[in-house]
C-alpha cells in the first residue's frame, strides 16, 4: 500500500490488495498443511531457500494478511503474530538471549511479564534488571552490563501509565549496541510510533485495543529493520543455525533477519501460534481502530476530569490531564491521545476501592482492559496479586490504586455509573 496513505486508511485497506476475482476481506485459511507437487519444492521450504506456506505453525494466508498490516501500520519491516501477549514478550526477549545474557527492563510493566521476566525467564538462566521507567539517563546506563542484549519497556505502562521518553531509552540502548524493545499496546501505532523515536522492536499484546472487542487472544512482534546485528554480540543472527543446514540470518535475510529467525526458529520449536480464526478477528477489528482510539481518548479524558476533581479520589493518573508527570512526554510521543486507560486511588485504601468497584453497574469487573466495554480491575489484588509488597511499590502499584478501562459508550452513561458507585463511599 501507498506508504503516503493515511493510517484510517492503513487500518482500512493495509495489509490486503485482492486480486481480480479474489476474496474483498481476507479469507479464513483453517488448514494445518499446504499442498506441493514435489518433494524437492517442499524440501527447499523447509531450507529457507523458498518462500510460502507450508505448515500453519510457521506461516497461513490469514496470518500473513494480519501480519503485513500491522507491520505497515507501524512502519516496520515484517511481523510474526503469536497466541498472546505474554508469548509475544517471551519470543521477542528469547530471539536474542541465551542462558548467562541479562536483559534491562523497566519496572512498571504489565503484571504478567513483570513475572515473565523475574521467574519463568530467570529460571531459563536470562538475569534481569528492572528500572523506573522514569529514570535519569545515568540510572539506565548503569543498568546496563557487558552481557546485557536489550533494553525491554511499555511505550504506556499498564496500569501505571508512566510515559517512556522513547528517544532517551533508544539512546541510551544503542551507545551500548544493543536494541530497544517496547510494548506499544495502550497507544496503539495510532496514538504512538516508537520506531519514529529509535525503537527497534515493538510487540503488542493485541487481544487489547487492536482486536478491540475482547473476542480474540493475540500477540504481535514487528521488527522495523533497522538494527544492525553485526554490530553486537548476537550470535543467534550472525553465527550459523546447523538446524537450517548453517544458514546465517544475517547473510539470508538481511535486515529482516531478526523477525525471519523468530519465524523459522522459535515459532518452528515453542509453536506459539494464532489460530486462523483469531487471526481473522483481529484484522476485521484493526479496521475500527483508529475510530475506537479517538472515542477511548475522548471518554477517558473526561471520565479523568471528573475523578480529579472528587474528594474521595485521592489521585488521578491520565497523561491528557495538565500537571501530570508524563503530559509534556505524552504532548511529544502522543500527541493524538493516550488510550483509555486510568488508573486512579480511592482515599479510604483498599477496603474502599474494592467496594467502589462491586458498586459499578455499567463497567464489569474483568481481567481485560482496552475493548469496546468500560471494566475495571484492581490491579494489587488481581493481576500484580504475585508480586511482593516491595516488587509492587517499585511497579508503583498501591493497595488503593483501582484500573478502569473506559470503554465507547456514551460519556454520561459512564459518568452516571461513577456517580452512583462514589456515592456509596459517603
């Protein structure tokens, strides 16, 4: 697609150009294997001396549809989507790291990979060390050791919405020779283009804001191309793969050899694969995006407004409110909007917050955050619950902190909901 073209019209039309007599929308493809006359065509497949679908676990038409348009939307140069999220986190760190490397992240991440990180990944023999996402520049560099492969962060921490200062963390990262990975879940390539700033890797959790409809599991890591692998140490890209007859990534697939090895490595061995249908979803959901984004920005700014101003909200966290620690970055990386994602405290401590969400009748109690629907969530009790008293103040979460996930209903009907579940604290 015209690279010029709008991203409405990215989220629209990118990805996908029928063909005459083809399919208008993307076509379910709900097969495990391809069909080929030869042997040898299929043996050269499984070289990587040929391109095209041979087993569903490394490539479908329904994946490679999905695929090419969230690559297009965020200005990279190729993507794999995987089940989830977390599995997406998990490939995007394995893909560089072995047993003895150690990673820099930052603290205040989503729950579940803060714990993805700190155990299942240590216990893997990948170290870590965890920074403020806020932290001067001389902190992070000295976060960083000799065998340290990338720095990982959330463009928009969930739930705390700090704002990463992208062009410093990509600074600090690459005088070292090593990439930076973000997570641009809450923004969305709508609100917030990190390749822009020096990013190198983005993955999303899209079972959030890009399916949009809490229908469809799903993860994404695109890679923008630009990093130059030979110039660190990742002997995963630049050292011979004797499982593929000794290719070289870097030889075979140039600058796309970060995202191909993630493909033909580790989606091939672990298998964390979309299903076709997921797949499916999440394209047709992407289609809506950019209008969701604009009512989701809309609505939480002034579902932010009213919570500031009542006394029985002891603070509001929203990038869009003036005075807000991370406003001037959010003006410069998203200047369209945030998401619609708030996190705010309730005065009288837990007690009072959990009642002031089972008082909620229009916003649901769920895991989920970022669809169409307004939820909400206590994050200290439910997904940092694993954390410690001390690994959850460093994420910055407090026993009073309550995540509302406002939805695209209509602003009074939300606002309605709020007055009425506050009036119960009184």
């Amino acid at each position: 697609m015209n690279s010029d073209y709008h991203i409405n019209t990215k989220c629209v039309q990118g990805g996908y150009r029928p063909e005459n007599g083809e399919p208008r929308v993307p076509a379910i493809c709900q097969s495990t294997t391809f069909k080929y006359d030869s042997a040898g065509q299929m043996g050269q497949l499984f070289d990587l001396e040929a391109s095209g679908d041979f087993y569903t676990r490394l490539g479908n038409p329904t994946f490679a549809a999905a695929e090419a348009k969230l690559a297009e939307l965020e200005g990279g140069i190729g993507a794999v989507l995987t089940s989830s999220g977390q599995a997406a986190s998990m490939l995007a760190v394995l893909n560089l790291c072995r047993s003895g490397d150690h990673v820099v992240s930052t603290s205040s991440i989503y729950g579940g990979t803060y714990n993805l990180f700190n155990k299942t990944l240590r216990d893997m023999g990948i170290d870590f060390t965890f920074v403020e996402a806020d932290c001067d520049e001389a902190t992070l560099k000295a976060a960083i050791q000799a065998d340290t492969k990338l720095v990982f962060a959330e463009t928009l921490s969930n739930p705390t919405l700090v704002v990463l200062d992208i062009e410093k963390f990509a600074r600090v990262a690459h005088a070292h020779h090593i990439p930076l990975i973000v997570d641009n879940t809450f923004p969305t390539p709508v609100n917030c283009r990190p390749f822009e700033f020096g990013a190198d890797i983005i993955t999303h959790s899209t079972t959030k804001y890009l399916d949009g409809h809490a229908r469809s599991m799903g993860g994404v890591i695109i890679d923008s191309g630009r990093f130059d692998w030979r110039s660190g140490n990742f002997p995963g890209l630049t050292e011979p793969d004797e499982t593929y007859h000794g290719i070289v990534y870097v030889d075979q697939f140039g600058p796309a050899a970060y995202i191909a090895k993630a493909r033909t490595h580790l989606m091939r061995d672990i298998g964390a694969i979309i299903s076709p249908m997921n797949a499916f979803l999440l394209h047709m959901g992407i289609e809506t995006l950019f209008l969701r984004m604009e009512r989701h920005c809309a609505n939480a700014q002034a579902v932010a407004e009213f919570l500031e101003k009542d006394p029985r909200i002891s603070w509001v966290e929203y990038p869009g409110l003036p005075g807000n620690r991370g406003y001037e970055l959010a003006k410069k990386y998203m200047p369209n909007g945030t998401c619609g994602v708030i996190s705010f405290g309730v005065r009288d401590g837990r007690e009072a917050a959990i009642r002031l969400m089972e008082a909620m009748r229009l916003a649901a109690i769920v895991t989920h955050v970022a669809d169409t629907r307004t939820c909400v969530l206590h994050p200290a009790g439910t997904t940092h619950r694993q954390l410690s008293d001390e690994q959850l103040k460093a994420a910055g979460i407090g026993p009073e902190m309550i995540r509302l996930s406002v939805g695209i209903e209509h602003i009074d009907d939300i606002l309605a909901d709020l007055k009425q579940a506050l009036e119960t604290l009184n």
